[in-house]
C-alpha cells in the first residue's frame, strides 16, 4: 500500500509538471529570419496578377489603400520571413502574419494555405508587403493563432538595423 502512495504521488507531480509546462509555454518563440526587397518591375507578372486581384476585389490578403494600383515603378515588395517556434505542448493552428501599416504601405499577404506549428518544431513563415514610395524596413508584425481553440498574439518588430 505505501508503494501504491508513493507511485501516485510521483504520478501526480508529473502531471502537475505537465500542466504547468504546458500553460506557461503558450507563446510562441518569434526570430526575425531574413527581409528581402525588390521592385515591383523585377516580376512584371506577379504584379499584374496583383493588380488584376485588386481590380476585381479578389485579393486574398490585407488592402491598406483604397483605389486602383498604378504601374509597377511605383512599388516595391518586401517579403518579411519569421521563425517560429512552439515550445509548448499543444499544436499552434491557424498561425499567420499581420503588419502594422505604415503611411506607404498599400497591401499584404501571407501564405494562403492553414500554417500549423507542431509542438516543439520550428517553421519558417512569411508575409509579402507592396510599398509606394520611398519607406524604411522597420515594421511592426503580430503574429496570431490558436491554441485549443483560444486566439493568442505575439508581437515582432523586424528591424534590420540594429
């Protein structure tokens, strides 16, 4: 009988170490992983892909600026990538990007199909931003999803310069 106590005592506090883990690693560990940047005339059809989308109100992402786009001398993309890591015990659905626009800031979009972040992997995720004019690259991203259903956010800034 005592060694029935002490293996549900040990039994217990296992469990307690388990929950404890689990609600304590929600957050998802968020490393800014690589910016790249390029005109809008280095992929001529990509951008009238995106013009077309905008055109038809078919764009599958975040419009920040209302109105037609104009040619592609204008723009440029910046392609935000981030490492994610979910150290906790629950998968991490529904994961993406938002930006946190800027004056020049005319759109975004993310990957188009559902991101989940396995418990104790890492994934790379990116966002597409397109800019009119002249801006800098330092932005704040959010990062959102879901875990058991809960919606929870981290918050990124990407600064290159530093």
């Amino acid at each position: 009988m005592r060694t029935f106590a002490i293996v549900m005592i040990v039994l217990v506090l296992i469990a307690v170490a388990a929950v404890g883990y689990g609600l304590f690693n929600t957050t998802l560990q968020v490393i800014g992983k690589d910016l790249q940047m390029f005109s809008a005339t280095e992929r001529p059809a990509e951008f009238e892909q995106l013009r077309t989308s905008v055109e038809r109100n078919a764009l599958i992402g975040t419009q920040l600026k209302n109105g037609q786009l104009k040619s592609a001398e204008n723009y440029d993309y910046r392609v935000y990538t981030l490492r994610v890591k979910n150290n906790g015990l629950v998968a991490a659905r529904m994961t993406e990007m938002q930006i946190a626009p800027l004056a020049q800031d005319v759109l975004y979009y993310g990957e188009s199909g559902e991101v989940v972040i396995e418990p104790g992997k890492t994934r790379d995720i990116w966002c597409v931003l397109l800019t009119e004019g002249n801006t800098h690259d330092v932005r704040d991203i959010h990062v959102t999803y879901y875990l058991w259903g809960n919606p929870h956010e981290v918050k990124f800034t990407y600064d290159n310069t530093i």
